[in-house]
C-alpha cells in the first residue's frame, strides 16, 4: 500500500533493464560481424571470426599466385647477375662473329667482280662499253672494305671477348667509308641506266653474259 516501494521497485526493473541493454550493445561493438546473405535452413546474420578471415585471405593469395614453373618479372630479377653478364657477353661474340663473316663475303664478292667481270671487259676494250662508268669506285669499295675487315680480326684475334673494342674501329673508319660510297651511291643511277642500254645491244650483252657464265 506504501506508494514509495513501487516507486523503488520500478526504478530497479528499469536500470536493470539498461544494464542489460548496455551490455548486449557493448558485445555487437567488439564482436566482428560480416553480413551474408542466407543460405537454405540459416537465419539471420553470419558472424566471421578474424582468424577466418585471415585464412581466406591466405587461400586468394595462393590462387592468385603464379603456378610453378611459370616465370614473374621478380623471378627474373633474382636471376644471378653473373649468369646474364655471361649470356650477354656470349650475344656479343656472336653478332661480332657474323659482323666479320659477312665482310668477308662480301669481299670475296668484290673480288670475283673485279677478276672476272672488270677486268676483262678492259683488256677486250670494247668501244662503246665503259667501264669505269658501269661499275663506277668499286675497286676502291673494295679497298675500303678489305681495310674495315683488317681492323675487325685486328681488334679481336687473340683479345678476350670483354677487351675487343669494336665500336671505335668504326670511327676510326667512319671518314673513308663515308667518302667511298659517296661516290658509289651518287652514280648508281646512272650506272643503272648504263647497264640497260648495254642489255639492248646484243654485242654488249654477249660480253656481259660470258663474264656472268664466268662467275658462275
């Protein structure tokens, strides 16, 4: 019948009540939830631990790492320095090598020319062929091509292949071979036009042919 006794009891139930609540707001703030669509007999929200989401991450990256046996830009950055400088150096020998093989070729293309196509025509003297017009400073090509193969084996016979310097017998020849084939470029047209008259004048083309049959 005392009013203040409910009072009092009320006032109990109600912060009672608040702790409660206080309580289960405090467990949703530390607790981590993910919230997932639900699948067929679930209900409500999917609760992911830290330790699960750390081992999902850690199956993504296994599948998104690159399969054994295949190469990365970081795999081939850990190769041994050694190894590529060796390689390179190997390249090197060989573009060097193929360098000097052709020069050599195409000297003794020269000199085929020079020996059986030139050179007879000028001992025949024919009178309406000239030669000099048609062939032009081949023999001094051939000069300075047989001088650029010389400095070639020069720099590299008996010399490591880290020591042979190829690049300044280049410049050292750079002058004369610009000026040769100054010359032989410029009058290659003409040359041309030279050499299909010729063709037009039977007597001339048997001349040309038998040195052809000569070189072959």
């Amino acid at each position: 019948d005392c009013p203040g006794k409910e009072g009092v009891g009320g006032r109990r139930r109600n912060l009672a009540l608040l702790r409660n609540k206080l309580y289960m707001g405090q467990r949703r703030k530390t607790e981590p939830v993910v919230e997932s669509t639900t699948t067929a007999g679930d209900h409500g929200t999917l609760r992911r631990s830290q330790s699960d989401r750390t081992e999902y991450s850690q199956k993504l990256q296994e599948k998104m790492a690159p399969q054994a046996g295949s190469s990365s830009p970081a795999t081939l950055l850990q190769e041994d320095e050694g190894q590529v400088s060796r390689r390179m150096m190997a390249k090197r020998v060989k573009i060097i090598a193929e360098l000097m093989q052709t020069e050599k070729d195409y000297i003794s293309d020269l000199d085929l020319c020079i020996k059986e196509v030139i050179q007879p025509l000028r001992n025949k003297q024919i009178a309406r062929f000239d030669v000099d017009g048609l062939f032009s400073n081949i023999e001094l090509v051939h000069q300075v091509s047989a001088k650029l193969l010389s400095l070639l084996e020069e720099a590299t016979t008996d010399v490591e292949p880290p020591m042979q310097i190829i690049g300044e017998v280049f410049l050292q020849i750079k002058g004369p071979l610009e000026d040769t084939y100054k010359i032989y470029c410029y009058r290659h047209d003409d040359a041309h036009t030279m050499l299909e008259s010729y063709e037009k004048d039977e007597e001339l083309k048997q001349h040309l042919r038998h040195c052809v049959q000569s070189l072959k």
